[in-house]
C-alpha cells in the first residue's frame, strides 16, 4: 500500500497552520511569557543532554509534531529497523548498524543467521588483533613494533574511523600515530607516505565492496610503495583489510586471515560500529571502543524505550523537520564547541545529506515537500571569526545545533571557561538579538553624535528569534561520543520516515563515477575523445594540451 503524500496529511496539515501563527512568535517573549520553558524543552539521556527551548516553537508544536511522527509510522518503522526487516527496500537489505552495538546477550536473528553472535565473533577478533599491536608483540618485518596506523578507505570508509579517532584523541595509546588516506588525489597520499617508515606501518585497506576506484588506486599505490622496501612475504604484517568481499581482498595479496569481515547489511555511512572501527580499536584499545559501543546501544535502548515527546532523537527530528519544511530553513549549521570534533560536521554532512537527500519516496512518488538541509560547519570558537556573520545578520536563518562538553580533556587553566561563555553566548544573542532601542541607548551612553547613532543603527542591529538547539555531554568520552553520534543517525532515520525516502541507499553518487571512467580513459589517451556538451570537451582537451607541453 501507497503511504499517502506527507503534504495532504492531516497532522502536516495542522502544522502548517500552526506555523502560520508562528510567524508571530519572538523568542524573548516566549521566554519572558513561560519560566518553565527551559526545564520543559530539556532532555536527559544516555549522558547527553538536548536543551532546545531556543527554537520558534510554543507548548502545542511538539504535541502537533508528535501527531505527525505517529501518524507517519515512526514508531512501526523504528521496530522494523530494529527487527531487521529489509527496510532498504531499492537495496532489499536490512538495516542493522543498531545490532553492532548490541550486547552479547541480545539475540537477533536475520534470514536464519544469528547476526548478534556473528558480529562478536568478529569483535573478539578486533580485539586479539588490537592488543596484539597494542602491546607491540605485532611486529613488522623487521622485527619492530607498528608505530603507524594508515587507513585506507573512502566515505563511510573513511569518515567515521577518521572523525572518532581525532574525538578521542586523548584516549589515543601513546607512540601510536594514525593516519587516514580517502582522495585519489595522489596529494593525499603521498603527504601521508612521505610521513611514514615502511617497517613500522600498519595499512588497513577498508573497503566494503572492495572495488571503489579510489580505494584501490591508493591501496595499490601503498603497496608498491611497501615492495620498494620490503619483499612480498613481508606482506601480511603490513596490510590488512576490512571489507565484506574476500574473493577481491585475496586478488588484491591480503591473506583472507587478515580480512574482518562485515555484512551487506551494514550501510557505509552505518559502519563505524563494525569492523571498519578497527582504526578506533587500534587507537584507544578495544575496551574503549567497546564503550564506545556501549554508548551508542545506551542511545539505541532511550530512542526504543521513551514517549516520542521525550525522546531525543524525534524531538531532534521533529525540531528539524519544523525549521525546514514548516519555517522553510534550508540549511543547518553543526557548531561543536570541542577541536577534538572538529569533523563531525563533515560525518554528519555524509550521514545526513547521503541518506535523506533524496526527491522521491519509497515507492518511487515525488516527496513532495523540502527534504534534507543543506548541513555544514565547523567548530567554535573559530566559525564566530568567521561565518556567524551571515548567521547573525544575513538574509537568511540558519539554525545551528551547538555541541559542547561541560568539562575538557586537557588541564590548561582559563580555556574552557572562555569556549563555554563563547558557546552559551552565541545562543543567546541568536535567540535575543538586540533591537533597534538597546542599539541607540547604548551608543548614546558613549556619547556619539545622534546623527551617526542614527546612520549606524541598522547596521547595529541584530533581528534574533533565531533558533538553535544546544547539546550537552559531561565530557567528551568513548562512550558519550557514541551516544552523540547514534542520537543524530536516528534524528536522521526518524525524518526520513517521516518524508517517506529510503534513508539507506545512495543511487546519486552512481552516475559522476560513470562519467569519471570515460574522462580518465580520454585524458590517459585510451579512448578516442567522445562526444561530450562544449564545456567538458573544452577542459578535457585543455588538460591533456598541459600535460603533453
Ligand atoms: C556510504 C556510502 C559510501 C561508501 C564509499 C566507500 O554510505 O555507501 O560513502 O562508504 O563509497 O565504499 P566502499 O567501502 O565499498 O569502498
């Protein structure tokens, strides 16, 4: 059965038209008009805590956003995620990132497999493997112990293990340094070779498909690379390989033992749970990582347990969908108060963007309504030197998810005071703004002229009533940075329930490959040129005339 249109639906319906009042709404009056509004727009779970009172919403928008999570199945959707059905229906694979994370005790079983005892099969080998390189008795072939770890993979490949590596950069074994090459920008990885001793490196080839063009081409270059200073047999205690394809890892000279396997079931941008955490592992140990999982099933276990109106990551979603298709905000900024996060707006941009940047539904209808926003950002404090201009002052909102922990990793004295008030200030001003009034008086306190009080005014002014959500953790640990990123893969699940796409596959990353294939085989003088628009032709044959000068 077809679900109907998101647009003709009751609930969608009567947001719509509470929106209209919304237009009215200024947050410094709902604030001044409610002082329960904070404790009532919090949320404690899992070690983080969601404070979203500074969006444009009043006491009936959650309950009316509510109504539309249930009235669009979320909560049947959630279970069958859970279940394992195959709820990626253009792939007609399950969806079971949740299941990497569940403990050993938890039985689930897919197509007659019991998934839960093969992923710890596969953990206990992540385990041995790290502690063998992490006690040093995994040694290279010249007989010393692996100082460098260089990850070889892209996308979901990449940014995860890349992202929570640097996340836990405290936690991460002294003597140990990690490095991730994703471009095929031959740059990459020659800035990370020339960095590097062939006898004490340690390449992890992670490809789940084991054929991505640019994986293999650097997987290949690292090799050859490797065999300049050392000879095949040497190998095996240099390159291992995390994929799902063992047939193309043992093509490739990687011996299948040194192959951690993961499962189609496990989407890309889904996999830093599965063995394509084996970077983590290596970095922090394996007890770290597996509080890192710990956190992420406490996430999993509140987003299954808790009323919608209390469970984060719906009222994430529902917030989000309220700001993009009810108050038409089309992008949404990241801003981690934390350098250590300083990609997780890059992973939350694949996670998001990759999964619910879709125009069709799942049965293939025009969705009919805005879907994803465009999601970018960087940390804080440096993006307030830098784009909150346009945030504060420009032509269109931007509503910002601020993340910070309340307590460093570091023991320097005065920084963490000073990022805290910048971050709780930022909220503030996008919330209050400052009118056209507090300008003046408080230009006229310092005694300027009226006359340039008045030309400046305009400038001075900031409109506010710009929403933000603020996200708490004690401390940025293992496990607390698994609950953050599992709390935005079900903000990101729930709204793609809600638009009705399939939140787990990517078909619009196929065709540029498709192109690339014939443009690299022209540009190498293996094709004759083809038949392109003016454009592609014009720069095709102006690359070739600077290489062949
Ligand atoms: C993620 C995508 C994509 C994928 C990369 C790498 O959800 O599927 O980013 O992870 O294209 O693919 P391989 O792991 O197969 O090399």
């Amino acid at each position: 059965m077809q679900t109907p249109a998101l647009a003709v639906s009751p609930a969608y319906r009567s947001l719509q038209a509470h929106a209209q009042l919304a237009g009215q709404w200024n947050l410094r009056e709902l604030f001044a008009q409610s002082p329960q509004r904070f404790p009532a727009m919090t949320i404690e779970a899992a070690g983080l805590f969601l404070d979203y009172s500074k969006n444009l919403v009043s006491e009936q928008t959650l309950p009316l956003l509510c109504e539309l999570a249930r009235e669009r199945g979320v909560e049947t959707r959630r279970a069958a995620m859970f279940a394992g059905e195959k709820i990626n229906n253009t792939e007609k694979r399950a969806v079971l990132h949740t299941a990497l994370r569940a403990p050993r005790s938890m039985a689930l079983t897919v197509d007659g497999q019991d998934v839960v005892a093969d992923i710890h099969a596969v953990l206990e080998r992540v385990k041995s493997f790290s502690e063998l390189v992490c006690s040093g008795e995994w040694r290279g072939h010249t007989g010393k112990a692996i100082t460098d770890i260089v990850n070889i993979g892209i996308g979901g490949s990449d940014l995860g293990p890349k992202m929570v590596c640097l996340a836990l950069r405290p936690f991460v074994r002294p003597g140990l340094s990690m490095h991730f090459v994703s471009n095929v920008d031959g740059h990459d990885m020659d800035s990370i070779l020339a960095k590097v001793d062939p006898a004490t490196t340690l390449f992890i080839v992670t490809s789940k498909t084991f054929t991505t063009m640019e994986t293999m081409l650097n997987a290949h270059t690292a090799r050859n690379w490797f065999l300049r200073h050392a000879n095949e047999p040497a190998l095996p205690q240099h390159f291992v390989a995390v994929s799902t394809n063992a047939e193309a890892v043992a093509a490739f000279g990687i011996d299948t033992g040194n192959m951690f396997p993961f499962w189609d079931w496990v989407g890309g941008r889904y996999s830093v749970w599965s063995a394509v955490g084996l970077p983590i592992a290596l970095a922090v140990g394996y007890d770290r990582f597996t509080e890192f999982l710990a956190g992420a099933h406490a996430m999993d276990r509140h987003f299954c347990d808790a009323p919608l109106e209390a469970n984060m990551p719906v009222v994430l979603a529902l917030i989000g969908l309220w700001n993009r298709n009810f108050l038409g905000h089309a992008s949404l900024t990241i801003a981690p108060y934390h350098q250590d996060l300083a990609r997780f707006a890059a992973y939350l941009q694949q996670l998001d963007m990759e999964s619910n940047g879709k125009r069709v539904t799942r049965d293939g209808q025009p969705v009919g309504v805005s879907t994803c926003p465009t999601v970018w950002g960087d940390c804080g404090t440096n993006g307030q030197h830098a784009y909150f201009q346009l945030l504060h002052q420009g032509t269109d909102i931007t509503p910002i998810d601020f993340i910070a922990a309340l307590l460093p990793n570091h023991e320097l004295p005065g920084h963490h005071a000073a990022l805290l008030a910048n971050c709780f200030a930022q909220a503030e001003a996008f919330m209050r703004g400052k009118t056209e009034n507090e300008v003046r008086l408080e230009m006229r306190a310092q005694n300027m002229a009226e006359a340039e009080v008045e030309a400046l005014v305009p400038h001075r002014t900031f409109p506010g009533n710009r929403p933000s959500n603020m996200l708490l953790m004690d401390r940025l640990t293992p496990a607390t940075l698994g609950a953050l990123i599992a709390l935005y893969e079900h903000k990101t699940f729930v709204q793609g329930v809600i638009w009705n796409v399939n939140s787990f596959d990517q078909w619009g990353v196929e065709l540029g490959k498709v192109l690339a294939k014939n443009i690299q085989a022209e540009l190498e003088g293996q094709s004759p040129p083809q038949k392109h628009d003016s454009s592609t032709s014009g720069l095709i044959a102006r690359a070739k005339k600077v290489a062949t000068n």
